[in-house]
C-alpha cells in the first residue's frame, strides 16, 4: 500500500492505532480471494454508515431551522448516495490505498464507485473507533461543507417560504404571515392569489393552482424584492 502518512495527513486525522484505517482500507475481496478468515472493511463501514447519517442529520437540523422533515431526509440522501460518496473518497485518494484481491484489481475495483463509497464510510467508522465522535465529526464537516453551501443555494428555490422565514427571522423575531386574497376561474381551472406580510407590511403576492403554490409564488417575489433592495443578503 502507499504511505499511509500522506493519507492520514489528508484525512486530517493521524491514527492512533493504524491497523484501524488499514482494516477500512481493505476490501472483502482479498478475504475471498485467499479463502480465509481476514479483518475487511465491511463492518467498519456500517459503523461509518450510522455516523455518518448522524453528524450530517444533526448539521442538516442546524443549518436549516426552516426544513422540514420531508426536506431533511431528501437533502441527507442526496449527501450520503453511493456516487456522493465516491466522488469524496476520490478527493481524498482512497483509492490507491485500498488493498484488494488481485481479481478485482485487475477490473478496475479502485475507481469502483462502490468500492470507493465502502471504503470512505469505513475509513470514517476507523475515524470515529480511534478518535470519538468529535474526531469523525470534524472529518465529516470538513469534508461536506461545499455540500453544505450547495443544498443552501437549492433551499433557495425549493423552499422558499423557509428561505424567507430564515431571512426575515435574522432580522426580528416575528415571522412571516400569509393571507389568502381570493380565486378566480373555472372550478376546474382555479387560480387562488396570496399575501406575505411581516410585522403588518405586505412584501408581496402570488398566484397559483392552489392555496399553497400562491404561499410560495409569494414567498419567492418577496424574496427576490428585499434582495433587491438589498444585493448583500445571500
């Protein structure tokens, strides 16, 4: 294998007991391969699997007070899917560190998107049996926060009444209210109209096939007018 000092440096975290990140970095195969008994990577990578999902649910919780649950879990998928997670075990070069049989070498098992998605979960789960909760967290966070600053800019436009609720809750602790305006049209091909207002100011309205698409046609306009009027929010 290569040198795992160079590895642990990019890790960010030096191993107290390295057999832990040479167990993460060893792929089932060399077990099958040599038919025996031999310490893999796949129990480590159910522990990472559930720290993991812990650190990145408690940050997801954090970060967007706004979210709910439906949004949460969407966004926590959409960071912990295999080829998610093989692209962050590309950035840190896993895959020239992992030991594999000679079999899944020979087919291209270090760019295995599979592979490389394991062995990361692995190495975080030998992070967290050799450091604590602290140490795979930090690795976590480090490692996630483009991620972060990327869901932040979808929330943008996925959930707009949350993003106008953060917006405005930044500033006074009261938050936005919706009033309905009324609907036009055919019963079959209604358009229901809503306000936003916040601290008895109307911000702006919006339109749409019900009730709730009008909330957020709302929510999306007064969004867009304060950032107009101011171009430092986010």
């Amino acid at each position: 294998m290569s040198d795992l000092a160079e590895l642990q440096n990019r890790l960010g975290h030096f191993f107290r007991d390295e057999n832990l990140l040479r167990r993460a970095l060893t792929h089932p195969s060399v077990a099958h391969e040599a038919k025996t008994v031999l310490a893999h990577n796949q129990r480590l990578e159910f522990l990472g699997d559930s720290v993991l999902g812990l650190v990145l649910s408690r940050e997801l919780f954090e970060k967007f007070p706004a979210a709910d649950e439906g949004a949460l879990t969407k966004s926590r998928a959409k960071l912990v899917n295999a080829r998610a997670l093989a692209a962050h075990a590309r950035a840190l070069g896993l895959g020239a560190h992992l030991l594999l049989s000679r079999g899944e070498e020979n087919t291209g098992g270090r760019e295995r998107e599979s592979a490389l998605a394991d062995a990361f979960e692995a190495v975080l789960g030998a992070i967290f049996l050799d450091g604590g909760l602290e140490a795979a967290r930090g690795f976590v966070l480090r490692g996630f926060a483009a991620d972060f600053t990327a869901l932040g800019e979808a929330a943008n436009i996925d959930n707009p009444k949350g993003e106008l609720q953060e917006l405005l809750q930044s500033r006074s602790l009261l938050a936005p209210e919706y009033e309905f305006i009324g609907a036009t049209g055919p019963d079959h091909q209604r358009v229901f109209e809503c306000a936003v207002r916040h601290a008895g100011t109307e911000l702006a309205r919006g339109t749409g096939k019900s009730k709730k698409a009008a909330e957020s046609a709302a929510a999306l306009a007064a969004l867009a007018t304060l950032r107009a009027g101011n171009p430092a929010e986010p």
